[in-house]
C-alpha cells in the first residue's frame, strides 16, 4: 500500500537488479524443455486437449482461424493464431517459411524453388521469409 517505506523500496530495487544480472533459465515445467527430455505440446482441438510430441510435428498449416498440426500418423486442428503457434514452439527446431506455414527444420526432405518438401508434401516458401530460412539451414548455394 502507499506510501511504502523506503527500505522495502530498496530490497526490491537490489532483487531486480540481481535477476536481472543473472542468465534467464526457463523451468522445465513448460513447453521448452531441454534437450534431453522429452517435449511436449498440449493442443486444444474441439471439446479435447491432446498432447503431443514435439518431435512428432512435420509442419503447421494455417487455415483461417485455425491451425492444422500436421505429424506423419494424425492431424490435429486447433482455434490459434500464428504467433500464439510461434511462441509456443522451440524456436531452434521450427521456422516460419509462409505466412500460412511453420515446419519442423529436421523434417525437411528437399529444398525445390521456392518450396519445401517434408514426406511428399510441398510447402511454399514465402518471398519475405526466404533470407531468413535460406539462413537458419546454412544453405550458401545461387
């Protein structure tokens, strides 16, 4: 409440300043976990939330509203936006590629002109987002 005194001002100003001089480490109880453990998604399709994988993800697509998850035995639809999908993925292993596409990097079968292919399945890669994938894979190719 007001006014706060000044040493509870103080104490607080001094444990921002130490978190804030200390490296960010995320718990391990979200989305992105390391490594080494398994990773897990929780995706609202219908009345069900459904847990998946991670590893199990080939690529997001949007459609409308929705967004399709695509891994190689199911599809899963889910009422979310692009940048709600984006925050919710490890950013190491996925990359926006289309505004309507998000694929998994280590999925990818091959490169084609401006498409992506993962298990048969051509994906468009969008002008604005090309540099930057090109980038992310270490492609140096013409």
């Amino acid at each position: 409440l007001k006014p706060i005194a000044y040493e509870r001002f103080c104490k607080a100003v001094d444990k921002a300043l130490k978190a804030r001089s200390q490296p960010f480490e995320p718990d391990n109880t979200g989305t992105h976990k390391s490594k080494d453990k398994m990773r897990k998604l929780f995706v609202k399709s219908g009345p069900r939330i459904h847990q998946v994988d991670i590893e199990e993800l080939l690529y997001m697509e949007k459609k409308g509203h929705y967004v399709v998850f695509h891994t190689s035995g199911k599809q899963l639809l889910s009422r979310m936006n692009m940048s709600d999908l984006l925050d919710a993925l490890p950013p190491d292993d996925f990359i926006r590629v289309h505004r309507s596409f998000v694929v998994a990097i280590d999925k990818i079968d091959t490169l084609e002109k401006q498409t992506v292919v993962i298990q048969g399945k051509r994906i468009p890669v969008g002008d604005s987002f090309r540099d930057e994938f090109l980038a992310r894979i270490h492609y140096s190719g013409n």
